[in-house]
C-alpha cells in the first residue's frame, strides 16, 4: 500500500556513530525536523479551510460539530507553535531501525538509574507516541518525581508500523504478531535481554503478542483499555452470572457496535479511499481523529480539548499530518488478517489490566487468553490513559512490575 506523505527530514542528534555505547549500527540517530515549506503549506490550506455546511443541531450525533471545529483550526492556525512542539519531541532521544523491511521509528528514554526495567510502551489508532509524554519522565527518574528509584524504567516508545515516523507501510501483514516480532527484534538490537511491555487500544492486542512471541524475554504485560472485550455476546444464561459493573461494559461493547463501528468498517475495508481525503486534507485529518477523541475521553461529555489540552490534541494530529500516514495507520491498525476475537494461547507471562470509566474489559473473558495477576477496576478516565490520567497510570504501572523485577 502507498501513502504518499512528505516526511519530514531526519538529522542526527549527534555526530557520533550510531554504534556507540555498544549500540547495534542498525540503530540509527532520528531528529524530528519539519521544513518550514511544510509548516507554510499547512497554514496556508488551514486559512482556505472549505468547512461544510453544517447539519442540523451541529451536534456530535453526526460528526465533531462545525462550530467546534472552527475553533480549533483557528487555533492550529493563529496560535498553536509546532516548533515549540517540536523542541519537546526532541528534548527525549529517538532513533530509527529498519526491521523486515520496515523503518521503525522509536523514542529510546533510558533511566539515570543503571538497574532501570527496560519498558516498550506501544499506542494505538488514533495516537501516536506523543500519547506517552507526560509518563517519560516519572517512569524514568521515578525519585525527581517523588518516587523510588527502584520503580526506574528504560522506556522504549516505538511507532507502529505505518504510523508517523514509521510510515507508510512498505508491504501487507503488519498484524500484532508481526508487529511483536518486530518488537521483540527492536529490544534484541537495544541490547535488552529482559523487559515488559504496556500499552492501550492496538497496543494492548501487541504488547500480550510480545510476550506469545518472546516468552522468556518478557517479564510483564500490563494493559489499559481493551484487554477482555467480548465482541460477541454471551447466552442469556451468562449474561446473568454477570456482576453490574461487568453488564455495564458489556452494554457498551454492543452499543459501539451498533453505533461507532463504522469507522473501523471504513478503515479496514477502504483505508486508501479514505486517505486520498485525510492526507490532503489537514482539516479532515483533525475531524477523523477529533471525533474519536471526544466519544473516549472521560467525561464524555467534555470537550476533547478540555481533557487532554489543546496543543497536545493538535500535536497528536500533526504526526499523521506531516507524515501523511492517514492511509497505512488505518490499514495497519484496522485491516489486520486475523479476524477480531479469534482467541489466542495464554504466555503464561504475568499480565496486569487497568480498566478506566471508559473501558470495557471484563476478567473472566481476558482469563481465557492472558494470565491475568493484577486487574484494577477505576471509576473514571477514558481511554487515553497515559493523556487523561497519566499519574494513576505510572501508579498502576510501577505496583504491577514491582514484583516482576
């Protein structure tokens, strides 16, 4: 598949050679570096933005509501400042590796503290490794951030094969367990011998793939979001063994399945029709991922921006945006060749869940296919766990590999 994107250009962060510090030479030094050309060019179509008519009400029934999408393309374009954006992209180290044909992009953020974890930290659809910033440095220098030094990680954040800097995809197949291969090849050349891995949405169908394909390695998977989601109701007969809490998610699997799984049909049947609009289109690209940001943030009610703030929502954005990997991020994310459900073997490997107001994990159904040691149930938070409450995630994250150590 092609997606046709500008990349921005790479510069090393040194002149030292990328095989320093014992380093693989495949490991490559990366500089997020935008040419201004790019920057001019998307201010210019944001200013001859053709914004459609609206529908009645205006409303999120429809869509991100007309009068709300204004306001934030007037900020993108008047107020918001990528360069300062940028500066805190490149205020952590990130490198480049190419891994069965792919280029991975990655944010490598080692501990102070020498007996640090080595933790993967895997995103999903619609984010991107701007997600995990505000978790960087308490799970790497836990004692600046109050912490114990013995909580330390090396935090490992790659970029999923066909999004942003790890964008487009050069071929088909890039399902989890080719992307946990891939994961697994990364932390090899990282010279990692032992580590966990965490992530939410796709991330957390990849990281308990890590741990199939790599069991001696991993240590931990820890979860948030959609570990244990039945996709396909149960009998009456088991729908009543169920607990209220339980019922209520299982409510909501159905309702999204009713009425928010359009966009998933779109992507994983169409994703180039859909790209040939999104990568041309910076105002459409903030729609697509806007709407999906309101209807999963805690309170749902509450405008995205509100949530997860205005700068770090339109910076999410701009990875796809600049990188023009609408197209491969949906093919990738939704167009897997294995179908949803399709059960998988236990790892034996210790998996921890955190489920916020907004997921929808249920134990007894994650039990089948991940050996569940730690689940904790929380009354609010959506599903941008490391955006929307990024204090009780390193919390969840520290307790659960305490003991894994």
């Amino acid at each position: 598949m092609d997606t046709t994107g500008t990349h921005p250009e790479t510069t090393p962060t040194t002149s030292a050679p990328a095989s320093r510090d014992g380093l693989d030479p495949r490991i490559r030094p990366f500089r997020v570096d935008v040419p201004q050309a790019q920057l001019d060019d998307l201010r210019a179509r944001l200013a001859r933005t053709r914004f459609p008519t609206p529908l009645p009400g205006d409303d999120w029934d429809t869509g991100v509501p007309v009068a709300y999408l204004r306001t934030l393309v007037d900020h993108w374009e008047n107020r918001y400042d990528w360069r300062a954006e940028e500066a805190r992209l490149n205020a952590w180290p990130h490198v480049t590796t190419d891994i069965d044909g792919q280029r991975i992009h990655l944010l490598h953020a080692r501990s102070p503290h020498p007996d640090a974890l080595p933790l993967v930290l895997t995103h999903g659809w619609p984010g991107s490794f701007v997600e995990f910033l505000d978790i960087l440095g308490p799970l790497t220098d836990p004692v600046a951030h109050g912490g114990d030094a013995r909580d330390a990680f090396h935090v490992v954040v790659p970029s999923l094969p066909g999004f942003g800097f790890s964008g487009p995809v050069a071929d088909a197949g890039w399902d989890t367990a080719r992307i946990a291969r891939a994961w697994a090849e990364l932390m090899r050349r990282l010279g990692y011998a032992r580590y966990g891995v965490q992530g939410g949405d796709l991330g957390a169908a990849v990281s308990p793939e890590v741990a199939r394909v790599a069991p001696d390695a991993v240590v931990g998977v820890h979860v948030n979001g959609s570990i244990g989601m039945p996709l396909h109701g149960p009998d009456e007969a088991e729908r009543a063994t169920l607990t209220p809490l339980e019922q209520d998610r299982l409510a909501r699997v159905e309702s999204f399945m009713r009425e928010e799984f359009g966009y998933i049909a779109i992507q994983s049947t169409r994703p180039q029709a859909l790209a040939a609009g999104l990568v041309d289109s910076p105002v459409g690209q903030l729609a697509w991922i806007v709407d999906k940001f309101r209807e999963w943030t805690y309170p749902r009610t509450a405008l995205p921006d509100d949530v997860v703030g205005r700068d770090r929502l339109l910076t999410n954005v701009m990875i796809y945006w600049l990188t023009g990997t609408a197209g491969s991020a949906a093919y990738v994310g939704y167009a897997q060749e294995n179908a949803w459900g399709t059960p998988a073997a236990v790892s034996g490997v210790p998996t921890g869940a955190i489920m916020f107001a907004d997921d929808v994990g249920i134990r007894r159904y994650a039990e089948r296919e991940h050996r569940i040691t730690r689940w904790v149930d929380v009354d609010h938070g959506g599903h941008f766990a490391a955006l929307e409450e990024p204090e009780l995630l390193v919390a969840d994250v520290r307790e659960f590999f305490r003991t894994l150590r």
